[in-house]
C-alpha cells in the first residue's frame, strides 16, 4: 500500500471506463477536462455500435484500482463513479472487488465493505422519467439533457454487524425470519415461534 493512502479514511474512485454514457463529448470535455480520444470513440460507437477496442483492458484496470483503494487499512467508504452504461463496468466491478477484498478482510479479521443502500431523496421524475434508483445503486441513463453515470457508496462495516446481517439473510433463504432495511441496519420484523411459542431461528 502507498504511504499516501495508509492514512486515507474517504476516497472517490473515478473510473477509467468506456464512457459509453456520454452524449456530448464536446460539453464533457469543456466541463470536466479529458482528452481527444474520447471523441474519437464517441464517433465509432455511433458508426459501429460496439464497445472501445481497449475495453477488456479499461475493466481490468478499474477493477485493479478500485482493489487497490479497498485495501487501505482506514478506509471507511468510497464513491465508486463510472461514465459507462455496461453492467460489466458497473455493479460487477463492485461486485467483484468486494468479494476479493473481504475474503482478505475476513482472514486478516478486519472489518468487511458491503455496499451502502441508496437514501437520496430522488425520484424518477427527476431526470427524464427514468428510474435512477437501482436497487443499492444510482444508475442515471443517458438522455437529451444530461449524461449517464454509475454512482456506488461502499461502506466499511463493523464485523459483528456484517456476521448479524448474513445470519438473517439466512434465516431469510429459509423462510424463518422476515426483515426490512432501515437507514441503520436490518433488523427483523417478524418470526415464526416454535412449538412451545418460544422464538425459532434455525
């Protein structure tokens, strides 16, 4: 780990990606800064269809970074932001790289990422009448007026209540427990009782 990043506890990982949810190249570039070559891709996508001819190698260095930053010690969360419309850049990045590091995090016995649920006070009607609201993540689809991203909050989570919520996602699986997310944590709303009215968990 760089020394740089030992003491870094916030992070906001930009990817490298395809950009394949930006519609106006000439605005982005103006805005946020970037190089010809997007342009240029912008233009074969719209003549050819088809993702950038470097696109395995754009995955693969996302996924390293984004690696890389989870493995800083004081981590507590990061933003993970993409310009891409690809799932593969997307939630399976995430996916991916919270599996790798927590199997490290578990064996060193610190504390596992799990990716935080979506609490902004948005609605579809926002941007275009479109869904952004994806399950845990902010997936906002290019249109007319705006540019497409991929936005995902990844939280670090005290142990115990990582092993809590695998407990009841189990005990949800068997139809033992039912629970609903809050802003805190998940708790259960309701159990079955056992034969003798006592609470039954397994």
């Amino acid at each position: 780990m760089e020394d740089k990043l030992k003491h870094v506890r916030h992070a906001l990982v930009e990817a490298k990606c395809s950009r394949s949810g930006i519609i106006n190249p000439i605005d982005y570039l103006v805005n946020e800064g970037g190089d010809i070559e997007l342009i240029l891709d912008y233009t074969k996508r719209l003549l050819q269809d088809s993702k950038p001819t470097n696109y395995l190698q754009l995955k693969f260095q996302t996924l390293q970074t984004l690696k890389h930053v989870l493995g800083s010690g004081r981590l507590r969360s990061a933003v993970y932001l993409t310009r891409s419309i690809y799932d593969e850049e997307n939630e399976h990045i995430v996916d991916i790289a919270l599996d790798a590091m927590n199997r490290l995090h578990v064996r060193d016995r610190k504390d596992p990422f799990d990716v935080a649920p979506t609490n902004l006070a948005i609605s579809g009607q926002d941007i275009d009448d479109k869904d952004v609201i994806n399950g845990h993540y902010i997936k906002i689809p290019p249109s007319g007026n705006s540019n497409g991203c991929f936005v995902a909050l990844i939280i670090r989570q005290p142990r115990e209540q990582a092993e809590m919520a695998g407990i009841l996602n189990r005990c949800k699986e068997k139809g033992l427990v039912d629970y609903t997310e809050t802003e805190d944590n998940r708790l259960p709303k309701s159990k079955k009782k056992g034969k003798k009215g006592r609470e039954s968990i397994f």
